[in-house]
C-alpha cells in the first residue's frame, strides 16, 4: 500500500529517536518517484534530513533540489527558527525602522527565539509561506520530538489565544515614562498592580523595559500573525492533510503512540497510517546463538499486536522492518518504501 | 582515581542524549550504583509522564520526593509546579500566588520566558544538595535531562537569565546556578547514545557544543543497546545476517566516536529483557564494574 493516497500536505509525528525524519525522507522520495513534485520541510534542529539527503547549509534559507532523478522534482528544506523570524520581521514591519528597533533590541536577539511557543510558531508561519506559494504538488513534513504535547501543532493556537488574552494589551501599555522608570499605573486595578509588583520584584526591570519595546514595535505585526495562525490551523484540519504516526517497535511504545493518536484525534486531525519503524524480523529455527535476536523479534512483534488490538481493525498500522544498514544513503530510502508498499 | 570516585564528588549529574538511547536507564542505572556505595542520591525527571518509578518498581512520585531504595530517592519535577514555587517563595500572600499564576501575563511572559525553566530545575537541585526546602538530606543529585541540544540549552540557560537579568531575585538565582554549574568539580555531564550513525553523530556535536560553549567535557559517555560480537560458529548463520550487519554498524560508530572521544566511555550490551526492573538489574551489574575500574587523573 502507499502512504501517500491524495494527500497534499503530509504531517510526520512521534516520539523522539522513532525514525520521522527518516520516514519523512522516503515518502517524499516515493512522491516524486510517483511523479508529484514534493517539498520535504523538516524543523529538527539536529539538521538530520540534511545527512540523509545530503542537502547542506543552503537548505536553510530556501528549498534545495535534491540530487535525484525521479519524475517529480524533489525538494528539501531546513527550517531556521532565527532566520525565518528575522525575514517575517522584514516583510510584515511597517517600515525599515521599525524593523531594524525589532532586530536590534536586546531581548529579540538573546531570548525571543526561545519564548513560548515561538520557536514551533516559526514553523508555522514557514509552512504558510510554503502553501501560499503553491509551487509542490505534495509538502511532506517532519516535526521537532515531542513526548507530551504535539507541541508543534498547539502553537499556532497558543499564539491565538495570547493574543486574545489581553497579555498583549497589558505588554503593550506604556509600562516605562520617557525617564525609563516604570509607571505605577492603577488602571489594571489590583490585578495589575499584583501582577506589576510582581514582576518588578522577581524579574527586575531591565528584562522587562526590554520585552516592552519589544512588544511595542512587534505590535503591529501581531494581527497579520493571527490570520495566518488561523489558516495553517485550517490547512491542518483540511482533507488533504494527513498525519502519519510514526512509533518505535516494541510493547512499551504501546502508550506512547496510543497517546499521540487519542490527542491527535481530539484536536480533529486526520489520522493516516501508523508506521511502526524499526522491527526485528521473526527468527525462524532454533540454536543458543540466535536467542537474542530471536527475543528482539517476539518482542517487536508482540508490540506490533498488542498495538493492532487497540486501533480501529480498518486503520492501516504499517511495519518497517529494521534495516541491516543505516538510513544515510537514497538507496536505503527506497527500501524503506518498497517495505511499504509491499505491506 | 576510579570513575565512581570522581562521580562520587560531584553535586549534580546531568544525564544527557538524544530521545529513545537510554537516558532513563543510565540515569537509573548510576543513582542506584552510587546509592548502594553510600552516597545519598536524588534522582530528578522533568517529565510530564515520568517513567524513572517504573524501573525503580515503585509508585509514581507525583512531585514529591519519594524514597526507592535506603539510599535512593526520586522526584519528578513537574515543569509547572518549578515555576510556580518560585513565584510562591516570593509572594507570600496564597491569594496573590493564584492571581499571578492565573493572570495572562505571567501565563505567557514568565511561564513561557526563555531560560526561567531551566533555571528553576537547577536551581532546585542546587537547593536539594544544600538540604534546603524541607528535603531530606541528599549527597548528589542525578538529572535525567531533556533530549540533546535541549541538554546544552539547560546548562546555557543560567548564564544567558543572568546576562538578561542582572538584577531581582531570579538575576540573582541565575547567577548563583550558573556559577554552580560551570564548577566541574560540583557539577558534570554524562552522555547516553547508541552507535549507530545518527545518535554518535549527535553525540560528537553535543561534546563540541559542551566544549565550546561551556568549556566543559563530559564525566562519561555510555554507549548503551550493542549487538554482542558473534561467535565465530553463528556468524555462519544466514539468519544473523541482521545481528551481524548491525554489529558491524556499532563497531563502525565506536570506531567514529573513537576518533572523537578519548574520555571515560562505558559499552552496554542488547539485553533480552522488557524496560523495567530486571533490565535495570542487569545494566547495573554491567556498569558496575566499569565505573571501579582504574582511571587516569584528570
């Protein structure tokens, strides 16, 4: 069977160390071997797709050819949380200056990469950039590990919800007078004054002079984020998006992937296939010397079943056996593949 | 000097490693060892789900610091619960500490805050080893870390808060962890991997990246999940096609990291038991021995 069906956008999750770039780079090599034009966008920052598809550094500004000869062109790309921010910063600005207060204050360049949720929201915003421009037939995308949330997935929610909060509302006000003190405002009432206090108190007043500007000059990129978070979370949602779920073999992943599967029907994404990576083949025979190796398959395999016992009879659950070598070259991708094709 | 000797001195543990190698295993693994040779131990998670209590056969810790083994004790640290404490230290008033939790600018500025996490978990288990905050008396506290370059991250984080925040209570905080991390006679950095090419591949930056920006070196890497060598009778065996060709792939990435790596480093083998009690068993009985063994000084 093929991964692929009629999807447009192909969403990989799973827990770390399951093989989702490796699985993302063979779909997208199967792709364009069908002769769709495919993108393979991948955010893990250990840059992995980058070896096994041998694109480089280039890949982190723009989508690179991928030295293959299939029907379909096959592009790679790697996600840079800073330059993204950095170029979404220069297209949405009102100005020049404007964009140059963003880039040059202290706390966009030291900690904004790493607020809450930002470093996936850039994701989300490269992903948007990617749809809008419409130029693949398919986007396979890989996602940073997650264990607990789909984190990747939230984000673009987390940042509606902040900017509906009235967080911003309160960041955005004048919080410093033009001597740089801060204000002692009662406007908040005691809520405010609390949470002022607070903050003065426990996280001192140059941080926060800092996230005020800050906030101040990224205001007004702020609304053009929310439309966009909105249509990413519509394209995700859309019927041509699929998610695969790619787990480790073995009886104690069980939870995990049922976990990921339970949240990812919750939030009302479209399941596809359940790719079980890495399976040790069943050892037929007997002999001391195989026991292990024999061990290693009944348990994979007891994995394989007690996981097919708790999903739905007509959900496809896809198993790829373990390779005797690793998954760096293209060739290697095309097993992998072929693997499921056959199944 | 014995590897076990020099991770007896230290405070503070940071068990690291790309997700799915082992880190719980080897965290678990060494708590026990250095426990059962007279040394208080916590072991630490940082974990929505823990899982440390499944290998240590006892029930879930919930947030609280629970007793495994006479010498051996277990908490997870619930990532909200580290920043809400701070918050609770310095806001007395119980009606206060509510407002502020629930209010959205903490919600999205502090909760959220690059670093403060970070902090917050060394902070405690800097707090921990000092006997403050009503726990009981503890030698060495053992980190079972986010995966890799989150493990950087942590480490980094005290310095940049510090550098952000110079002054106020968490400037202050910060600058007292980052002094207690960057001490390498108090605090050090073991690395969990498995060789094949991804994880050593990953491992080799995480050292560089310790290196450079912390000018640190791991205590130790443990190289855990290798296929055993073949005798010579199996290796004709056309069925171990798989085992052989793996083997050969594990000896390639020792020899890789070799050529990287001249510090301390453990190998563990592929055991044939289910994660739980009775495979933590039988990693210790392995890494037991490689800890005592004799080791250049520093």
């Amino acid at each position: 069977m093929s991964l692929l069906d009629d999807s447009r956008l192909v969403v990989l999750v799973g827990a770390g160390g399951v093989g989702k770039t490796t699985v993302a780079a063979a779909l997208g090599l199967e792709s364009a071997r069908e002769g769709s034009n495919t993108l393979v966008m991948t955010f893990d920052p250990s840059m992995r797709l980058k070896d096994t598809l041998g694109v480089g550094e280039a890949a982190r500004d723009r989508e690179v050819r991928v030295a293959v000869d299939t029907p379909g062109r096959l592009d790679a790309s790697l996600l840079d949380a800073r330059k993204t921010f950095d170029r979404l910063v220069v297209r949405y600005a009102p100005d020049e200056d404007a964009a140059r207060r963003i880039l040059e204050n202290g706390f966009y360049r030291n900690l904004a990469g790493s607020l809450g949720g930002i470093l996936e929201y850039m994701a989300v915003e490269r992903l948007y950039e990617v749809a809008r421009e419409n130029r693949y037939d398919r986007v396979v995308l890989d996602t940073p590990p997650a264990r607990q949330a789909l984190d990747f997935l939230e984000a673009p929610d987390r940042i509606i919800d902040f900017l509906e909060s009235g967080a911003l509302r309160i960041a955005l006000k004048p919080w410093f007078d033009e001597h740089g003190h801060l204000r002692a405002t009662s406007r908040l009432g005691p809520l405010g004054r609390g949470v002022e206090g607070f903050l003065d108190r426990i996280v001192g007043l140059d941080l926060l002079r800092e996230m005020a500007e800050f906030f101040q000059a990224f205001g007004p990129l702020f609304d053009g984020f929310r439309k966009r978070a909105g249509q990413v979370q519509e394209l995700l949602r859309a019927p041509e998006t699929s998610f695969v779920l790619v787990a480790g073999p073995g009886e104690e992943r069980v939870s995990d992937t049922m976990f990921f599967a339970r949240r990812l029907r919750e939030a009302a994404y479209r399941l596809g296939p359940i790719v079980v990576n890495r399976l040790h083949p069943r050892l037929e025979g007997s002999g001391d010397g195989a026991r292990l190796l024999r061990w290693l398959g009944e348990r994979d395999h007891r994995g394989l079943e007690a996981l097919k016992s708790l999903i739905p009879q007509d959900h496809p659950i896809i198993p790829i056996p373990l390779l005797p070598e690793e998954p760096t070259t293209l060739l290697t991708l095309e097993k992998i593949s072929a693997s499921w094709c056959q199944a | 000097m014995t590897l076990q000797d020099r991770l007896s001195r230290l405070k503070l543990l940071v068990v690291t490693g790309k997700g799915g190698v082992g880190k719980s295993l080897v965290t678990a693994a060494l708590g026990r060892i250095l426990a059962r040779s007279g040394r208080r131990v916590l072991l630490l998670e940082n974990d929505p789900r823990e899982s440390l209590y499944q290998l240590l056969d006892i029930p879930p810790s919930d947030g609280e610091i629970v007793r495994a083994e006479p010498d051996l004790f277990l908490q997870n640290l619930r990532p909200t619960d580290v920043l809400s404490n701070v918050v609770r230290e310095h806001l007395k008033v119980e009606l206060l500490v509510r407002r502020v939790l629930a209010s959205p600018v903490y919600q999205h500025f502090v909760g959220g805050a690059p670093g403060f996490k970070e902090v917050a978990i060394l902070g405690h288990a800097l707090r921990v080893v000092r006997g403050l905050g009503g726990a009981p008396e503890i030698d060495i506290v053992i980190l079972d870390a986010p995966a890799t370059g989150h493990g950087v991250t942590l480490l980094l984080a005290p310095s940049l808060v510090s550098e952000a925040i110079p002054h106020g209570p968490v400037g202050h905080l910060a600058r007292e962890v980052a002094g207690f991390v960057s001490d390498t006679e108090r605090c050090g950095v073991a690395i969990a991997t498995l060789a094949e090419e991804m994880p050593i591949q990953e491992t080799i930056e995480l050292r560089g990246a310790l290196d450079a920006r912390l000018s640190r070196q791991p205590e130790l890497l443990v190289v855990n999940g290798l296929y055993p060598p073949l005798s010579d009778a199996d290796r004709q065996d056309p069925r171990l096609g798989l085992w052989r060709e793996r083997r050969r792939i594990n000896e390639r990435e020792l020899e890789r990291l070799g050529e990287e790596w001249d510090g301390p480093k453990i190998e563990l083998p592929l055991l044939p038991f289910d994660r739980g009690p009775d495979l933590l068993t039988a990693l210790v009985r392995r890494l037991e021995p490689a800890l005592a063994a004799p080791r250049e000084a520093p």
